[in-house]
C-alpha cells in the first residue's frame, strides 16, 4: 500500500441530533504487483471500467480521530468470477473496513461484550456481526478445520426458546468447535458428513455421543468403522433422573420433608455436608426404597469410574440388581441401558466421553447470556466458531 495524501475533513452524524467532528482521510493505492487482481482468486485480470469511483475504508483511529482509508475502486473482468471489483491489499472483499480494524473488532467480540465493542470502536453491533462473519469465513477458506479428524463428539444445545437448536461437533484431539449448523435431525448431521467427505470420514474412530438415535443411525451409515461412544454423563444423568422420581413418590406417599432428602441423594458422597449425612442416614433406616435407588445410582457412577473390563463386569451386576430391585424406575433404566450396552462398553474400553461437547455448549450458554440473545443462528455460529474454533485473529502488531 502507497499512501499518497493525507487531509483531514469533517463529517457529520446523521441522527436525532447531527454532529460534526473531524475525520483523517489517507487517499491511497495498492502497488503494482497488487493492482489489477481479482478480489476472489487474486489472478491478474484485464481492466473493465471505474467501478463507483473512490470508496472509503474505516481504519483503527488515530488517537481519538477516526481514520479512513481511501482509494479508486476499479472493476476487472475475472475469466473465473466475471466482473468484480478489484482487489485491495487493505480489506477483504466486499468489506468497508480495513483488515486491522476487522481484526481488532473480532478479537474484541471475542473477549468481551458486544456493547463494549460497539462503544470503543464507535460502530453498529450489526457492523460487528456482519465483521465477525467475514473474519470467520476468511478462517474457514485458510484453515480447514475437518482435516485430521479421528475423535469427535456430538452433541446438540438449544440456542432460543421454542425448540430451536444447534448441532455442535467437536474434535476431542484438539478440543476446538469444527462445525455447527441450525437444527437437531439426521437431514443437518447429513450436512456435515457431505461436507466432511466419504474420504476424511472413513478416518474417524471414535464418535461420542447421547443416547439420540438420529445421530447413531447417521454414524453407522456414514462412518460405519467409528465406534459409538455413549456419554457416561448422560447416562448417569439418566441414573439421576430415575433417582429423583424414586424419592418424590417415596416421600410424598409418606408426608415426610425432603429439603435436605434431595441433596442428601443427589450430591457426590464426599461432598456432603454434615446435615445432609444425616438425612441420608435417616433415609437409610426409615426409607429402604429410596436408599436402594440411591444405591444404585452411586454403583452405576462406580462403573464409569472404574472402566475397563472391571467396568463391563460391575455393568453386568449392575444390570442384574437393578432389574430385581423392584423399583419400577429403575427397571425400566435397566431396560433402557441394556439397550444401548454396547455403546457403553465402547466408552469403558476407549474412555471417550462428550466432555470437551458439554464445554463448548456451556461456552454458547455463556456467548448467548453475554449478548443477552442472538438475532439468528448464523450470528451464534460465528461467535462460536470465533471463540470455540481457533479462527479469533491476533490483535494487529501482536504476536
């Protein structure tokens, strides 16, 4: 880049109450290797005509002034893409903003709040949304994050009331977001099996995931050598779930309290504090049923913990306690994990969970309630690919 001039000017803000404040202008060109390119494939092309004339590109500030950028915009005829505008070594395609004030404002969006961004850098959340997008999709067109994938997790999160998700995979290797798209059914893992290709997907290995059978039936089709590895988390949770229907009925039926009943069988043994030991010695003498159901929630915790062959044999005694306890709700837990037992010894023999999935859901939980809400999904996979992803740039001059 060749700056030629440099004046300042003075600009007014259009709104209830218009402002003037003076503004840098640096008029500038691209040097000749650089000129008469094509703004998509950067293949020298022949010249078509002036475009729009001179456009302005926003730059970081200078001090507390706000800097453009300004140039020529000639048109070139691409034999690949036809006729664009020529490109400029200072912006991206299609941009009104520089490459470092982009990449300020993504690093930015990244770490801290949209309201806060919009402030320093004096710009519309929706000039923020619209930069993100453009760095983000500059990051894919770079770094191609379905390379080398072997291990990856599944899982789903709700981005907005109303039934209305994202599909996450994660790459358990490097722990980073590699795709996300709207929706939770087979139609939207289909999409990112065609995306990843019959090649890269005859590599993967391991694919943890819940007990959805959308994305089982996906898996098998598509990566048929990957072994399915149901979350250990999720199938406690099932435990748990099993566990608290056990105790509404039990103490309901005998008009017993149980404010310190349900910590007392929820929480980790040793976490326990020295009332809620209490209670579950209490439950132990007065109430054998819930105890029981206790009981087994914690010996199916114990399978996880263990693995291993040790864990499938703890699984099989499991399996048949729970299916004589004449608890109603834990036989029908005994049905459903008996079902997916398979899965399960997959993830006792390879000790793949869908933790790195549940930190990335609980990061866009985060990203949503810091932005108190997205617009679209589109806006949340971008964040999400930012942040979650490894496409934030560096800050300009930093290393």
């Amino acid at each position: 880049m060749v700056v030629e001039d440099v004046s300042v000017e003075v600009e007014t803000t259009r709104g209830k109450w218009p402002k003037t404040s003076e503004v840098l202008v640096f008029s500038v060109r691209p040097k000749a290797a650089a000129a008469g390119r094509c703004s998509r494939c950067r293949a020298r092309c022949p010249g078509y005509d002036a475009g729009d004339g001179t456009r302005r590109w926003r730059t970081l500030d200078v001090g507390s002034t706000k800097t453009y950028l300004q140039a020529p915009a000639p048109r070139v005829c691409c034999g690949e893409h036809g006729v664009v505008v020529a490109h400029v070594p200072w912006a991206r395609p299609g941009a009104k903003c520089s490459h470092v004030f982009e990449d300020t404002c993504a690093w930015l969006a990244a770490h801290t709040a949209l309201s806060v961004v919009t402030v320093f850098l004096r710009v519309a959340w929706r000039t923020v949304a619209a930069i993100v997008a453009r760095v983000v999709t500059d990051g894919r067109e770079t770094n191609d994050l379905l390379t080398g994938l072997t291990r990856i997790g599944i899982d789903e999160i709700a981005y907005r009331k109303g039934h209305r998700y994202l599909t996450c995979v994660v790459d358990h290797t490097s722990g980073r977001l590699v795709w996300a798209a709207q929706g939770r059914n087979k139609a939207t893992l289909e999409t990112f099996f065609e995306e990843l290709g019959a090649e890269r997907a005859a590599e993967l290995t391991h694919v943890s995931a819940d007990g959805a059978e959308w994305i089982h039936a996906v898996v098998t089709e598509r990566a048929p050598q990957a072994l399915i590895c149901l979350d250990a988390f999720h199938v406690v949770a099932w435990a748990m779930k099993a566990l608290d229907k056990v105790r509404v009925r039990t103490m309901t039926k005998a008009g017993i309290s149980d404010r310190h009943a349900m910590w007392a069988v929820r929480k980790n043994p040793p976490d326990l504090t020295g009332e809620q030991r209490t209670s579950l010695a209490a439950i132990a003498d007065t109430n054998t049923t819930l105890y029981r159901a206790y009981l087994l929630k914690e010996q199916l915790r114990e399978v996880f913990r263990i693995k291993g062959v040790t864990g499938r044999q703890l699984l099989a005694g499991w399996l048949s306690w729970a299916s004589h306890s004449h608890i109603p709700e834990f036989v029908a837990l005994a049905r459903s994990i008996r079902r997916y037992r398979d899965l399960i010894w997959n993830t006792l023999a390879h000790n793949v969970s869908n933790a790195r999935s549940e930190a990335t859901n609980t990061h866009l939980r985060a990203l949503t309630k810091r932005a108190y809400g997205y617009h679209s999904p589109d806006a949340l996979i971008g964040m999400a690919m930012l942040t979650r992803g490894g496409l934030c740039p560096a800050l300009p001059g930093r290393k």
